[in-house]
C-alpha cells in the first residue's frame, strides 16, 4: 500500500489507515476477541495508522491496540484523542493539568512512553482562541509525553483557526461525499501549512457503503440509533449530519456512478484519496473482510471525472442544504 506523509511529523502513513471508534463503543455489542482480530486484520493488510481515543470504551479501544501490538513486530502510528472526558466539556477545561493527566493515562492504556500524536478530541469552538491550550500541549512534546499534536475537527472555521498555532501537525475532519465542504479554503490552506489531513467518518456512519435501507434497525446502544439527532454528542457524527431518509436517497441516486467491480464503499474511499491534501483515511469495521475491501482501495485508479461530476451532482441535490453551511 502507498504511503504518505502525515504533514511535517516525519511519519509516513498508508492511504488507508483504521479507526477503532466501532472497537471501543457505541456500535452495538463488539467483543474483545472480534476487536483484537480486526485490528490484526488491519495490520495483516499492511496498515500503519491506528486511530483511537480515549473515550473509546473508556480507554478499551487503547487497550485492545496495545495487546495486539504486544503480539507482533510491526509498529504503526498510533495516534489517540483526549478532552472529551471533561465533564463538563467546557473550553477553559482544556487546561495543562487535565491534558497531562489524559495523556498520562493514554500512555498507560497504550504501554507506551511517549504518544506517537495525540489529537485535542473535538474541543468547543472557543478552545482554539486559547493559546495556553496550545502552550500546555507544547509543554508535553517537550516532557517527552508526545511526540506530535494535532486536533480533530467538526467544523472546518475551527480547522483554520487550530493551524495557525505552529505545533498544530494535523488535523482529524469529517470528509466524504456527503461532506464536501472542506476540500474548498481548508484543503488549501492545510496544503500550503503542510498539514497532515485525517479523514474520519469517511462512509457516513455506514450510509456510503450502500448497505441500509429504510428496514435497518440499529442497536440501543449504537450511535446510529441514539444520536441521530445529536442527543450524545454533534450529530455530524452520525451519518456525517444528513437525515437518515435523506441520505438513502443520495445513495440511491449516487449507485449508478459506481464503478464495475466496485463496491460504492470502495468507490466513496477511492474519491476521497483522489484529493492529494488527504494524507489517510481512517474507515472503522469490525469485519476482516470489509477491512481488506478497504485496503484494496488504495491499488485502484482515480476514478474518472465523470464520476467526481456525478459525486457532486448529488451532494448538490440532496446534501448540500443540510450540512454545508453548519460544519
């Protein structure tokens, strides 16, 4: 798989990289055993890049990460979140002493020393008009907690702020056919800073894989059932912000621009590659073979212009309207 560079951190990391969100909670029920599998599928398939938080299943998803690799040779980039432990998750918690303790239990969690990049975990809006944040997380790097920084995301305005602070590495945004805007001014101020781009939520909480109708039933405790109007958390993390019906239907219209011998997952991961400022993109699953679908990705072609047209038309038909303007 091809590789590229995660901004100025001097990590080259795979095209297609893994989320473990759906490892740790709010997916439904994922036993211990099928996590440490899947992550062993990622690794099998040649992934270097492992995302996970903190909150993950309180910490399950760091845990899982470390017991596979305490199995193996290989050492991927691990990069973690932290902040939304905060409760109240308020601004003026994102303070040196809270960061230090987060970071401080990631690195035990993960069996580490140092956190390879630890990413400020969708923090509100004011904290990028904190610069002691910024500082806090300088005065890690330099105690040799973490290596690099970066944040994740939910609204491009606060992706632009973040990497006017020099530290800031990279930046974690929701981006997928159903979630256009970022490729406009973000993309190409993040290029010219040299930022390192993760795209999260790629398939649109599973919309874009084509895989749901309107029969689908979700879990209690699956986000897809319980977040659908931002009751836990953004809704912009659940089916990237598009009403349920609503994204059916793009999908349905988005199905005759696949391309042959492609699944329209493939397809929204190969289009998402297609943007040269990506740097990875982190699908989540918990089957093997829907991860080794993913990875296969990165050997495909570009997809031709015509299906980038057909992309556009129908975020522009039945997208736009309800996320362009709001993330």
């Amino acid at each position: 798989m091809d590789e590229r560079p995660l901004g100025t951190t001097g990590y080259d990391v795979t095209d297609v990289g893994m989320g473990t969100w759906n490892i740790g909670g709010d997916w439904g029920d994922v036993t211990d055993d099928r996590g440490r599998a899947a992550i062993r599928a990622a690794l099998d398939a040649g992934v270097n890049f492992l995302d996970t938080a903190d909150v993950y299943g309180d910490g399950r998803s760091e845990r899982l990460i470390r017991e596979v690799l305490s199995e193996r040779d290989e050492q991927p980039v691990v990069a973690t979140k932290a902040g939304r432990r905060l409760d109240p998750h308020e601004a003026d918690r994102y303070t040196e002493a809270n960061l230090r303790r987060f970071v401080d239990r990631s690195r035990e969690n993960l069996g580490v020393d140092t956190l390879d990049l630890l990413q400020l975990h969708c923090p509100p809006t004011d904290t990028y008009y904190q610069p002691e944040t910024f500082e806090a997380l300088e005065t890690l790097g330099e105690e040799g907690r973490i290596d690099h920084f970066g944040v994740s995301v939910e609204r491009v305005e606060e992706g632009l702020k973040a990497i006017e602070y020099p530290g800031v590495e990279t930046v974690q945004i929701i981006f997928n056919p159903f979630r256009q805007r970022p490729r406009e001014v973000f993309f190409r101020e993040a290029q010219r800073r040299e930022i390192g781009i993760i795209v999260r939520v790629p398939l649109a909480s599973g919309l874009l894989t084509g895989a749901l109708s309107r029969d689908t039933e979700f879990p209690e405790n699956d986000h897809r059932n319980f977040n659908r109007d931002g009751d836990a958390f953004d809704v912009g993390e659940t089916f990237a912000g598009v009403p349920f019906e609503t994204g059916l239907d793009a999908v349905d219209a988005l199905r005759p621009a696949v391309p042959d011998g492609t699944t329209m997952a493939q397809m929204t991961l190969r289009w998402i590659l297609d943007h040269d400022a990506v740097s990875t993109v982190i699908p989540g699953s918990t089957s093997p073979g829907h991860i080794r679908e993913n990875v296969a990705v990165a050997d495909l072609p570009r997809l031709p212009a015509e299906t980038h047209e057909a992309v556009r038309d129908v975020y522009d038909e039945y997208v736009r309207e309800h996320v362009h303007q709001r993330w």
